[in-house]
C-alpha cells in the first residue's frame, strides 16, 4: 500500500481536547454538575493480521503479517471524555508498534525494476497508529445505564519500514482520514460497571474505498471514590478492522491494505 500524499492531521481534535480538559464550567447559569470529565491511561498488547500492502500493475509487491513474521505490539494508550447532559465526546489515541522477520509474499517494484525480492529476507518495523474522536446523544441516561448513539471521525496512520538482508532500506508510509457511526451502552451493579461500544461505516466514492469496524467491550471497578472525583480499574478487549483501497494518480496502480486488530487491554481511569 501507498498511502504517500494522504497528510491529513487531527491538531485541531488534539487542541480542542486541550482546552476541554483544562476547562471547567464557570459560565453563570451553567450548573457544574451539569459537566463530568474522565481521563483514561491504560496499556493494550495487540496482535496484526491481514495484508500490510498490495500493488496491483504497473507496481509491483504485496506482504502480510504472516509473511512478515510480524509479532505483537505492546504499547500504552489514552482517551479523555466530556459530558454535558446528554452529549459525550471521547477522543481515543492507540498507538501499536509490531517487528518481525520475514519475507515479502510478491516482489516490491515501484516501476524501474525489482526494490526487495520475495526471497530476500527482511527485517520489518511497522507502526500503526489510530485516532478516534466522536460525539454521541445519549438517549437513555440514568444513575445505572447509560444508551448512546453517534458520529466520528479518525486517522490511521501506517509507517512501514522494511531492511532487507542485502540492499536498501525501503519505507512505506501514509495517513488516512476516515469516518463512522456508532453506539455504545454503559451499565453499573454498585462498584462495578460494564461497557460495550460499537463503531463502524463503509464508504466508497470515485476510486477510493474505506472500511472501518470496532467492537470494544471492557469492564470497571470503582477502587476510590470521593464527594469530586473517583477512579476505576479498567479490563477490556478491543476488536478492530480496517480496509482501504485507492488509485494512486501518478502510477495509475490499485493499492489497497487491510488489517485486523485484537488484544487486550488494562488501564487506570480518573472521573470528575
């Protein structure tokens, strides 16, 4: 896959999230309690699989996970939430980082002759990193469940770096920027508390096509709580899916990559 040329940046999410957080409602007639916040910091271990990338002619070159050798990914993650009545807005950041030895499934050529060959061994570096921001109109709230339903919009960004036992270091990068739908149902027993989110959308437009679904379950115990603010230990599994394919306008060729995602997750959430 070549995703060069796709630079599309979520700052303005990261800027707004800023703010939000730093910010608490002191406008009159605005009720505080009106307002909640929660910040997560957890850590995720995630397996890779699918096709990493595949050209179809006039390149050349395709790999996976399995021809790469890649293994799994162990990194940290964090999300931050805004409630104001019935509207939530989340923004998610995970980051996942695979290596591996392998080989390459067909031949890497960009045009002028072989760049890897598929018997050359290679050593490969691969980084994924999803951003997710969405808003969500709860349309059930009580003290013990909450029923949300709502939009969003992500990036993925893909960094792919492959060394070959003889030749040239070869990188392969991009970002794409995507959209979704989803919903999610909360549900708490005293200190403990149950959640399942649900994402997805599938868009095809002109010569482009992108494919997104997530299903993310996890569960909380509330350890310390107090008049302004609480923690919760977080335990979760996260599934994710990702397809997209283009025409690359100068070289004419259908590049197209598709992964999956899973793993577990733990993590240490603060609610104000």
């Amino acid at each position: 896959m070549v995703l060069i040329g796709l630079r599309y940046k979520l700052k303005a999410l990261q800027l707004l999230a800023l703010c939000i957080i730093s910010v608490r409602p002191a406008a009159a007639g605005v009720a505080a309690s009106d307002w909640n916040f929660s910040a997560v910091v957890g850590w995720a271990w995630r397996d890779i699989d699918g096709t990493m990338f595949s050209f179809s002619p006039p390149l050349s070159g395709a790999a996976t996970a399995d021809s790469l050798g890649l293994g799994s990914s162990s990194e940290p993650d964090a999300a931050i939430g805004v409630r104001w009545k019935r509207l939530d807005v989340r923004f998610v950041y995970l980051p996942s980082r695979f290596k591996g030895d392998g080989v390459l499934l067909q031949s890497l050529d960009f045009g002028s002759g072989p760049v890897i060959s598929n018997t050359t061994p290679i050593s490969s570096d691969l980084k994924v990193t999803m951003a997710l921001a969405n808003i969500e109109y709860l349309l059930l709230k009580q003290s013990d469940m909450d029923v949300g339903v709502g939009v969003g919009i992500g990036q993925v960004e893909l960094d792919i770096t492959m060394t070959p036992q003889t030749g040239n270091t070869v990188d392969i990068s991009g970002d794409v920027p995507f959209g979704y739908l989803s919903a999610t149902l909360r549900k708490r027993w005293g200190k403990l508390a149950l959640s399942l989110g649900l994402q997805g959308l599938s868009v095809s437009q002109s010569n482009t096509s992108v494919a997104y679904k997530s299903l993310n379950i996890a569960g909380a115990y509330r350890f310390w709580q107090r008049e302004k603010v609480d923690f919760d230990i977080l335990a979760g599994y996260r599934y994710t899916d990702f397809d997209y394919e283009f025409d690359d306008d100068n070289s004419s060729a259908r590049s197209a990559t598709n992964f999956e995602l899973t793993g577990p997750y733990v993590g240490l959430r603060a609610n104000w």
